[in-house]
C-alpha cells in the first residue's frame, strides 16, 4: 500500500504536503484519528493584538518572534518585517513553512514539530541572492491546489535595481545553496508584491498568474496577467496588463459597485522602465500600489473570482486612491483575458462601510470571506483612519465588512518591555502574511498571521542571512501568530 500510495503521489492523486500514511499504509489526513496537532503560545514574545467584541471567541496564540532561540537551530533569528509565506505537511508530520523576510531581502524555512511547535530555523534565499531586494509577499503552489509543484512564487519588490522579479524556490532545497536564487524573466520587472497562481480548475491545460505592482509612479501599480497554455510552465508563457473599458478611465472613475468591461492586453517588454512605458502606452489601468492578490477557493468558477488591494497614496490621489480599495475581478469562463472589474471597498469614501480604511495591503479569500491586513502609512488628516493596523473581514456572499482585530503593541506592557513606544515614526505595526492553514494542519477555521514590530528595535537582529553586511538589513521584529476560530 505505501509503494501504491507514492504512485498515486507521483500522479498528482496523493500529496504527502497536505497527508500520511500509517504503517499499514492507510491514508490519514492531518487532525484525524488521534492528531497531536496541539496550538498553544510558543513565543516568548506576547500577541499584541485586541480583538473586537464580536470575535471575542477566537484564539491567537504567539509561537514565534525574532528574539526566540529555537531548540534545533538557536542561533536562527526570525528576520525583519516577515511578510509572505506558504505551509507544507512532511511525510514524518513534521511541517515546512517558507517566509519571505521582506526586510532582510532574504527567505527564511521553517520547520514546526507533529504538535505544530517550530523548531528549528533557516535561510534558504539570502540577500546576495536576491540582489538585496525586498522578498514582499509570496504564495505557495501545489499539485493538489493548482496541478504542479510545489514551489514557491515571491515579490522583489523594493531595494536594489532592477531585480525586481518574480523569484521562484523550491520548498526543500538546500540552505547550502541560499545564494541561488532563480527568477521568472516572463513574468516581467515590476514592484512586485506577489504573483499568485489560480487554481487548476479555474483554466485546465492552462498556467494562469496575477502580478501585483506596488508602484506609485507614472504608470501606477498594474495589475498583470502572465498565461501560459502549459501546466506548470513558469517560463514560456505570455505577458498581460489590465486595461479597463478603452484605457481612458482612472481609478477614480470607478464607482462603487459597478461592474467595467475589462481586457488584458498583451506586453511585449519585460525590463522594468521599458515595461512601464510600454503600459502607459497601451492604457494600462494605473493604480495606486497593487498589493497583495488572491482568488476565491471552492469551484472552478469560484477559482476565476479575483480581489486585489490597492493600498493607496497621496501621490496621484487627484486620479488614484489615498487611502486604499479592494477590487473583484471575475474572469471569463472560456477566456482569461477579459472580464468584469468591481471596485468593492472604497477607503476613500468616507460615508461608506471602508471608511475606515487605512492602507489595506495583503489579502487572504477563502471560500466565503476575505481577510484583508493593513499596512497604515501614517495617515492623520482624518479621524476614522486613527487607529493600528486592522484586520478586517469581508463577507463575500452578503457585503458585510466586519473589524476582527486590531494591532495592540501601544500597550503600557508593550512600552515597558522595549517592544514599542507611544510616538516612534513607525509605531503603527504591520498585519501581514495570512494564510488558511485548516486542511494543512487538519484544524478547521486555522489561520497563520504576522506581525511587522516597526517599533520594536533590537541590532541582535541585524543580518540573519549572514550574507551582506548589518547596512544591507533591518534591526526590527517579526511575530508570527496563530489565530483560530474564524470562519472560511
């Protein structure tokens, strides 16, 4: 049976990332069947977090921070501002999760016990891979989730020029080869914050990827396409930008709640500037700052049902958000190049249900809902934008948009303990990386969540690559949080 089992795994019928099997080689999912899956705080470091009335049920556990030395690996540092991340199931029950240490322009593999306790700690890109270039957010491909795999997609987005790429890993490659890295010239030379595979049913036979450009430039942040007619072809496909109705509308054209024809129109250039100019030129929608992309999971039709943030600035706010938005894309059936484009969550609109908005950044959609994280850029000219960093709910089936947790490092423990000050420039932390780790894991309404501690400074910190110099990295904190209980 076990000999059986690895065929099928072989095929694409059985991962051993997301099952097992015993000795008599039966197949047994994450959770069943006595699961020692046991989630607790781990950290040494508190979950500065507080949430909100109506999710006082939900559990958030602490199970690890930059200042944690773990048993295996105690000289491993959790790296500055992680961001990204994926999460494998080992055949021994042991788990891999790959993060993205946006900061220190490297990508760190960590590895949790069968109780889901991490362990031990690597770096598996460093920072003279990447060109020191900031490894934003990332996602995760599988065979069971999208036909192919599994490896890693991760956003260069800010640092050195131009190495702005999609950069593309392997789960379990070597930390001996950490300055290796391989790029996806194909996918073209934006801001990248994350390129995110759709799911296998959403286009069978096809590869279908959603880049997100954080740029605030000329040419905006540009949501693009890279499509190729082979499954698993990262290399040898086409390039796209979205283009709504005839190129002439802007951001600030769009009206909440109505649907725009929309096409993606092919680009031939793939260098940074060339690309720009390029979608200028073909009227490209410019947005301000894509941020993170995700699709909703269930159906092939689900699969096709895109939202993205723009995360906003003040920069071309006469034409493009401030303060931030949220966008439903949905696909054609038969065809990837067109579609409808919805502006949903409108920050900018401070009479409606966003009117809280304060820079959304990364998105997590699971069949139902969409958890949106923000990144505040430090906005003060309006009360309602007074507030930490936010993570919100939103109800995909009703419209309902729901705040689950606020950032609480403003804390006077917080203070006391040198984890924050009341009035650092950058005292506003980060709510990052989500991700649904439920069948993962084999515990239902599972979560993985960050924190970037901007305020909390320690230079022990400082090059966990080893790669570089201590000028070429970051000295603040991560936090990396489980939360349970929310609905998928």
């Amino acid at each position: 049976m076990k000999t059986i089992s690895k065929i099928l795994a072989l095929a694409g019928l059985i991962t051993f990332a997301a099952c097992d099997s015993d000795d008599n080689g039966t197949i047994t999912l994450p959770g069943e069947n006595n699961s020692v899956i046991d989630l607790k705080n781990h950290s040494t470091t508190p979950a500065f977090v507080t949430k909100q009335s109506e999710f006082n049920n939900i559990e958030v556990y602490s199970i690890l921070s930059s200042e944690d030395a773990l048993e295996q690996s105690p000289n491993f540092v959790y790296g500055s501002m992680a961001d990204g991340c994926g999460l494998l199931r080992n055949q021994d029950g042991t788990f891999t999760l790959i993060n993205n240490i946006e900061a220190d322009y490297s990508i760190a593999r960590i590895t949790l016990d069968e109780t889901f306790k991490p362990v031990k700690g690597e770096y598996i890109l460093n920072s003279e891979a990447t060109g020191n270039t900031a490894q934003c957010s990332g996602s995760l491909i599988t065979p069971e989730e999208h036909g192919f795999g599994p490896v890693y997609l991760s956003g260069g987005e800010w640092g050195a020029m131009p190495t702005n790429n999609v950069f593309v890993v392997d789960p379990y490659k070597s930390a001996n080869d950490a300055s290796i890295a391989e790029v996806l010239p194909a996918m073209g030379q934006w801001t990248i914050e994350n390129a995110v595979a759709l799911g296998k049913d959403a286009y069978p036979n096809k590869t279908v990827v959603m880049i997100g450009d954080d740029s605030r430039g000329d040419a905006g942040g540009q949501l693009a396409m890279y499509v190729s007619n082979t499954v698993g072809d990262l290399h040898g496909g086409n390039l796209y930008g979205l283009k709504v109705g005839d190129g002439t509308i802007t951001d600030n054209d769009l009206i909440t709640g109505t649907e725009y024809n929309v096409e993606f129109v092919q680009l031939e250039q793939t260098t940074y500037n060339e690309l720009n100019n390029e979608s200028i030129a073909k009227g490209v929608m410019a947005f301000n700052r894509v941020e993170d992309i995700d699709y909703r999971k269930g159906s092939a039709a689900a699969n096709r049902e895109i939202y993205f943030n723009a995360t906003g600035h003040t920069s071309n706010s006469d034409t493009r958000t401030k303060y931030g938005r949220t966008y439903k894309l949905v696909l054609d059936e038969n065809n990837p190049l067109t579609g409808k484009l919805t502006l949903v969550l409108n920050g900018d609109d401070l009479a409606g249900k966003a009117k809280t908005f304060h820079s959304p950044d990364n998105i997590l959609v699971t069949e139902n809902y969409a958890y949106i994280q923000e990144d505040p850029n430090g906005y003060v000219d309006d009360m309602v934008k007074q507030h930490d960093a936010y993570l919100y709910q939103y109800d995909l089936n009703t419209g309902d948009f729901k705040v689950v947790l606020e950032s609480a490092h403003r804390t006077v423990e917080a203070v006391d303990n040198g984890y924050a000050s009341f009035d650092d420039r950058w005292g506003r932390w980060e709510l990052t990386g989500m991700i649904d780790i439920s069948d993962v894991i084999g515990e239902p309404d599972t979560f993985l969540l960050i924190q970037q501690a901007h305020s909390w400074k320690n230079d022990a910190f400082l090059n966990p690559d080893n790669a570089g110099t201590d000028a070429n990295s970051s000295n603040e904190g991560s936090i990396l949080l489980v939360v349970k209980g929310l609905a998928r």
